[in-house]
C-alpha cells in the first residue's frame, strides 16, 4: 500500500519530468517569475498535511538542478521560494467554485511579485 509520502514522492517526480523542458529561456519557468511559477505550479499539488509540509523543502532542489550553470544563477532564493510553496498549498486548500477564481489568485499574486521585483530592481 502506498504511503502519502510515496504518493507525494511519485507526484514530485513526475511533475519534475514533465517540467523540464520549460526552463529554457523563454519557457514558462524562465527567469525570477518563471522560478516563482514553478514554486506556485508545485504548491497546488502538494497537500497541506505533515508530509506535504515535508515535501516542500525538496522543491527548491528541483529548480536549482534545472538551472545550475546559468548565467545568473538561481533567480529566486529558497526561502522566497518556499514562501510561494506554501502560499500555493494555501490557495489550493481554499474552497472554490470555479478555476477561474483560482486563476484570479494566481494572476494577483503575479502582478504582486512583478510589484516587488521592481521594487528590488531585479
């Protein structure tokens, strides 16, 4: 019988997969906003229990291995990018009616982090 862990373990691993070739420049997870996609795109599917709660200090691993050796580096740090975790696993548990309620969050919290990318001149 498969534990959640091993479930959450499978998830992250196929979802990796399937990623992996939007990292390259130009693709959805290119860059600072890309990064903080991919933190958010992960979130959704992670459950906030102990052993989602788990998972998530694994995640960071999974960006720097796609962008290591760039010029530039990791364009988000890890606790930034945990923060977009858990804010994702937030919005995910929430109730809601319909995907595009969902989409409304996510297109705010984008513009939020283009507000604060601004502001630190990234």
């Amino acid at each position: 019988m498969e534990t959640e862990a091993d479930h959450i373990k499978h998830y992250l691993s196929n979802f990796d997969a399937a990623c992996a070739r939007h990292f390259a420049p130009g693709g959805v997870y290119d860059g600072m906003a890309g990064a903080l996609r991919f933190a958010r795109d992960i979130g959704y599917g992670l459950p906030d229990t102990k052993a989602g709660n788990n998972a998530v200090k694994t995640t960071y691993s999974l960006l720097v291995k796609h962008v290591f050796g760039r010029p530039g580096g990791v364009p988000v740090n890890a606790k930034r990018f945990f923060e977009e975790v858990r804010w994702a696993q937030e919005q995910a548990a929430l109730p809601c009616e319909t995907t595009a309620v969902l989409e409304a969050r996510q297109a705010h919290r984008e513009q939020h982090n283009l507000e604060l990318a601004k502001e630190l001149k990234l």
